[in-house]
C-alpha cells in the first residue's frame, strides 16, 4: 500500500492501480483469512476491522482483465474490510470474471463484499461480463455480491455489465449483481447497459435475503436509477427473463426502497429470448412466489419514477406499479421531484442527483488540458506560474454541494490561459545591423536609401513566435548594407607647373677702354655691386644643358671675372 497501518485513524492508502491490485490479490490469495482486527474469524477474517482509504482517482486501463477484490463466499474469499474510496473513481476496469471452485463466476470491482463496508467509491467506464459454469455468474458494476454489508455514497456510471451461464440463474445489476441483508443508502447508477440470461436490474439483479435467525432484510434509501437500458432473454426455454428497471427479481423477500426513482430507463426482454417464464417490472421485474406460502413485495415509501419503457416480448407479465407514484420528465427535470425526495438530493441535468453525488470536474479537466497543451511552450511566456498556481490549486474529491468551488477551479485555470504574456522577439540581431548601418557616412553612397528604408521598416512590436519575422528584418538591414555602392572620387583640377624667370645679366661693359688711364685701386677690394636676381624655388643653380639664357650668363660672368683677374695684375705690376 502507499502508507497507512490499517486502523480507522490511520487506513491503509490506495493511491494506485498497483495499490488495488495488491489489495485484490492478498484478499484473493487466502493470505487475508486471519486478517481480523475484532479476533472474531469465524468466520468473518479478510481484513474484517481493518480500513482502507483511496487517495486519487485510479484508472486501471491496461489491465487485461481484473480480478475482483474476493471473489468467492463458499471458499471464504470474500472482502469483510472497510473501503473509503474518498469520493474518487476506479475506471475504465475491464474483467471476464473469475471463477471459485464451485463454479460460480463473480466480475465486478469487489467480487463479494461480506460483513464489510463501501463507501464514497464511483466507477466508471467499466465493462464487466461473466459466465457460469453450470451455475450462478453475478455481476455488478461496484459489486458482484453484498452479503450483510454496508454501502454509502457510491455510484456507478456509464458501465455495461453481462452475466450469462450454460444452464440459468445469473444476475447482473448496474450496481450490485445480489444482495442479501445489505444496507444501501445514497448509491446511484446512470447510464449502464445491463443484461442477463436471467434476472436483471438497473441497480440490482437478484434481491435474496436471508431471514433466518432475525437477519435484517436489505433496504435501500435514496438510491436511483436513470438513462439506462436493461435487458433480459435466453436461448433456453428452462430459463427465466426477468428484467426490472431497479432490481429484477424479489425472491421471497421485502424490497424495501424510501426516496428512491427509476428514470428514463428501457426495460425490455430481447427478441432471441425463448424462456417460458417472463417478467418485467418498474421497481420489480418479478415478485417470487411459491404457492401460498409467501409472496415477495415491494415496500415503497415516497418514491418516483417517469419517462421508462416496458418491452414484454413476446409473452410475459409486468409487475403492477402505483400509477401515482409516476412523474413526467418536466417534473424530474424542474425540482418538483427533488424536493418530496428530501435533503439529499440536489437538482441535477434532467433528474434528481444525490448531494454526496462526485461534483461535475469535466470543466475542470478540460481546463487541465488545456494547460498541458499550453506547457509544451512555457518558456515562451513571461507569467506561466500564474498557470502553474491555478492548477495546483485544484482540489479533487468534491461532492455536488461544493460545485461552484469546483467550477471557479475550472475558471481560475482559463483565465490564467488567458491571460499569458508572450515574451518579446529578440532583437540582437536588428540592433547589430543597425550600429553597423550608423556607423556608415551615408552621403558617400548613392543607395543608402536602401539602408535606411530596410531600418525605418523595423516593427519593434513582435513577440518570441514571430522571432522569424525580426529575423527577417535583421536580414533585409544586411543585404541593403552588402549592396551599397559609394558615389565616384571627384576629378582634381590640374595643377600649373610655374615657368622660372629668366635671370637678367648684369648691364657692364665687356672691357675697358684701352686709352682710359686706370683709376687707382681703394685700399680695400670692392665688393661685387650687382644684386643676383633670386633664382625660381626647385631651379637649380647650375646652368642647366641647353638653357640659352643660362650659358650668356655664364659668358658674362667669365668676362667680368676674366677683366677683374687682369686688373689685378696691373696693379701688382
């Protein structure tokens, strides 16, 4: 188990399929026969005293058949514990049956319940069938068989269940195959396809009390049944068809029912029946006789029934129903059922529904699924935790009375949905390419505008699931900086090579007259008085080859030097 030690205060936990699993097969084993917390085993054991309670919904889809918790009374292999199924589900159960060694077949999610209890505990989606070797098949959607236990606030819905055999006698009830001195109060079955070989029952198959030594006879009190189909034929004429919209046959006993009804529920036998003995019934298929010895009935305090169907077959009888006692759909759907029906009961979708009935979570689920879906991408949202807290604030295990709670769980979940932020686009890539674009003097190219187009046409609004798009823009910043062209070098003005000017040559004579007497020399040589023309920056002061103007000047400084030299020697002379 997933904790506990079995006491009322401290139940041994069933969180998992594993769990109930374990359960069935320890109760199956015979390992469970000494199990008696009250040391009284005879002959109860089979975690008679012990408790067990279910903490989470459980789906035993993928188990090929399942094999009921106890499956048989004559080998002692009964569950006499105490079940809180905590107002959470078993579903989608799939079994054949199993069979004891006497050759009774039993399929249900218990098999036999015996001196022990059930409670809170829904099952849906189950199909369960089982065959008869030569003898009884029960089968129930919450329980084969409750023999002197105690059951409270369960339900069973949208379930099929089949009980059939190679000679007669099976049973096959939407909620429980047979009883016998069984209490049930505030226990439901919806929309179950029944059928059986023999007796059938939208709630109960075969009611078979024990009134030997004063036993309690089995009641039931604030029970119902609605949009079901029960049905009931044999291919042998030995058999019987015996089909009752609540339970199908009363032998010799008191079917007792208080704020009870039967709704929108086809009660028929089948076409391929050939039983001689038919019956069917509203409340009862069939009230046993034997003789004038006793007659089973019906006791009947404050219940209803409306929108049924009877189909005889054939040949066959109906058991007789107080006619007052039927309403029509607008009365179940309106309330005006409900109330007479007392505290218990709350207004449903068409019909009465108990208050300790499990609150409707569809909405709640949906919402959850939609969240998961959204999860796949929670990285791309700013405020994903909002969702993350709506969801972890779901609290299962509800009943109707607490539905508004539950449908605000559904709400708070949606509008977290809602609500989400997508994050930003990231935009590097655009801002890389526009630093490049900037750094750029756009007046040295001729298609900048290309540039700056690509850079006004940015939409700085897009969120993380449009990135492709601000990668795109990046992208088109590039190409129009990879396709700029710069605007051609202006041509330079040619620049004048300046013409050097010509160096006029000192205006002397080229010799001194010959009869001229020489005039004396001064004490000092004279300094040269011509002032030397300056010459053009980058000429050389070499007479270069060729120059014309140069080599005159050269013959005149020669005669001037030439003249000087002979003067000179005159005068040493």
């Amino acid at each position: 188990m997933s904790g506990g030690s079995g006491t009322q205060d401290d139940p041994w936990l069933i969180s998992t399929a594993a769990d109930l699993k374990a359960l069935a097969d320890f109760v199956n084993s015979g390992n469970a026969k000494n199990y008696d917390a009250d040391c009284n085993t005879n002959p109860p054991g089979n975690f008679h005293g012990y408790y067990f309670k279910q903490t989470a919904d459980i789906d035993l889809q993928g188990i090929e058949n399942w094999e009921p918790i106890g499956y048989s009374g004559g080998d002692n292999l009964y569950f006499a514990g105490n079940y809180d199924g905590g107002n959470y589900k078993i579903c989608n159960a799939v079994s054949t049956g199993k069979q004891d060694s006497e050759g009774y077949s039993t399929a249900g999610i218990f098999g036999w319940v015996a001196f022990g209890s059930v409670s809170n505990l829904h099952v849906e989606n189950a199909t369960f069938s089982a065959s008869g070797n030569q003898t009884y098949a029960f089968v129930g959607g919450l329980a084969a068989v409750a023999n002197f236990a105690t059951i409270t606030n369960c339900s069973v819905t949208d379930s099929t269940l089949i009980s059939s055999t190679t000679s007669y006698n099976t049973s096959a009830g939407g909620f429980v195959g047979d009883s016998g001195n069984s209490v049930f109060s505030q226990c439901a079955a919806t929309g179950n396809q029944v059928n059986s070989t023999s007796y059938s029952g939208g709630f109960l198959g075969e009611l078979d009390d024990d009134d030997s030594d004063g036993a309690s006879p089995s009641s039931f009190t604030d029970c119902y049944v609605a949009s079901s189909s029960v049905t009931s034929g044999s291919t042998d004429s030995r058999d019987v068809g015996i089909a009752g919209g609540f339970c199908g046959s009363v032998t010799n006993e008191n079917l007792i029912l208080e704020n009870c009804f039967v709704f929108n529920t086809n009660i028929a036998i089948s076409d391929e029946n050939r039983a001689t003995l038919n019956s069917v019934g509203i409340f009862a298929g069939r009230l046993n006789t034997n003789g004038s010895s006793y007659t089973a009935k019906v006791t009947i305090t404050n219940c209803y029934y409306g929108k049924n169907r009877l189909v005889l077959g054939s040949s066959g009888d109906s058991v007789d129903v107080d006619h007052n006692l039927e309403k029509t759909a607008e009365e179940f759907a309106d309330g005006t059922v409900t109330g007479p029906l007392g505290s218990s009961f709350a207004n449903g979708s068409g019909f009465p529904i108990l208050g300790s009935s499990p609150a409707d979570y569809t909405a709640v689920d949906a919402a959850l699924t939609k969240a998961a879906d959204t999860a796949q991408n929670r990285d791309d949202y700013t405020n994903f935790s909002d969702v993350d807290a709506a969801v972890n604030a779901v609290v299962r295990g509800y009943d109707r009375t607490h539905q508004s709670e539950v449908d605000a769980m559904a709400q708070a979940i949606r509008d977290a949905v809602k609500n989400l932020v997508l994050k930003g686009a990231d935009y590097t890539a655009v801002d890389a390419a526009i630093t490049k674009a900037n750094a750029l003097n756009k007046d040295d190219y001729t298609n900048f505008a290309a540039v700056q187009a690509a850079i006004d046409a940015v939409d700085r609004t897009k969120d993380i699931t449009q990135q492709s798009e601000v990668d795109t823009m990046a992208a088109d910043i590039q190409r129009a900086l990879a396709a700029l062209e710069k605007k051609p070098a202006p041509t330079a003005a040619p620049t004048a090579v300046p013409t050097a000017a010509p160096t006029q040559a000192p205006q002397e004579s080229t010799a001194p007259a010959a009869t001229q007497a020489p005039t004396p020399a001064p004490t000092t040589a004279p300094t040269a008085a011509p002032t030397a023309t300056p010459a053009p920056q980058a000429v050389s002061a070499i007479p270069a080859t060729g120059d014309g103007a140069n080599i005159a000047l050269l013959w005149v400084m020669l005669v001037v030097s030439g003249g000087a030299a002979l003067w000179i020697g005159r005068k040493k002379g």
